[in-house]
C-alpha cells in the first residue's frame, strides 16, 4: 500500500508539472500575441508627437509583457526570488500606468522596499541544520 502512495505522489508530480510547463508555453504564446498586437502602437507614439494617453497604452503593453515574462519565469523556476520580482513588476505597473495619489505610492514603495527586505532575509537564514564535526562528539 505504501509504494502505491509513492508511486501515486511521483506520478501526481510529474502531471503537475507537465501541467505547470504547458500553462508556461500558453502563456509564452499569449506574451508572443501581445507583443505583435503592440507593434503598431509603438510605432504611432514613435512617429507622432503622440498624446499622453498614446504613450500610456503603450506603457500599459510593455509592463504587461514584463509581468508575462516575468511570470513564465516564475512557472519555469518557482523560486522566491522570482515570486518577488515578479510582485515588484506589478506594483510597479500599477505605480506607471494607473494614475494614483501619493499615499497610493508611498505604500507602493513600502511595498517594494519590504519584499526586498523579505528576499534578503530569507537569503541570510540558513534552515538546513549545521552539520555536527566529528570532533564535537
């Protein structure tokens, strides 16, 4: 009974993260789709004086591939450091593109300021117990 657990578990891993790699390829199509959809855009705000609005869509489409990116990434290697950049991307969409007040903003630097601190201290704890020298006993 208990190897049909083991072997139930490394199978439900293995689905998972076939799972996880197609919903990285999907999303790699979709970044590739917007990036075409954007093309014509950046051209308008390159050749035109272009209004404020032009120039935010824009930044809208960019950021957007950015976090698409970013978040492919994340699928790819599920690791802090990526889970964090991938929400510092995002604050700092909604800090470019949406227009917010300056108590919006400060609490969106916070924001950053305190996953880079939560990334470095998790790279300073060490979880693993030390190993014991031989020496010690």
């Amino acid at each position: 009974m208990e190897k049909l657990m083991e072997r139930s578990r490394e199978y439900l891993t293995k689905f998972a993260d076939l799972l996880e790699l197609l919903l990285a390829v999907l999303v790699s199509v979709i970044v590739i789709f917007v990036i075409v959809k954007s093309i014509p855009g950046f051209i308008d705000v390159l050749k035109h004086d272009s209004v404020s609005y032009e120039i935010t869509e824009v930044l809208t489409d960019i950021t957007s591939i950015v976090i698409g990116i970013e978040f492919i990434k994340l699928l790819l290697r599920p690791k802090m450091s990526t889970t964090i950049e991938v929400l510092v991307f995002l604050i700092a969409r909604h800090m470019i593109v949406l227009e917010t007040t300056s108590l919006d903003d400060l609490l969106s630097v916070i924001s950053i300021v305190l996953l880079f601190a939560l990334q470095k201290g998790i790279k300073n704890v060490n979880i693993l117990p030390k190993k014991k020298n031989k020496k010690d006993n």
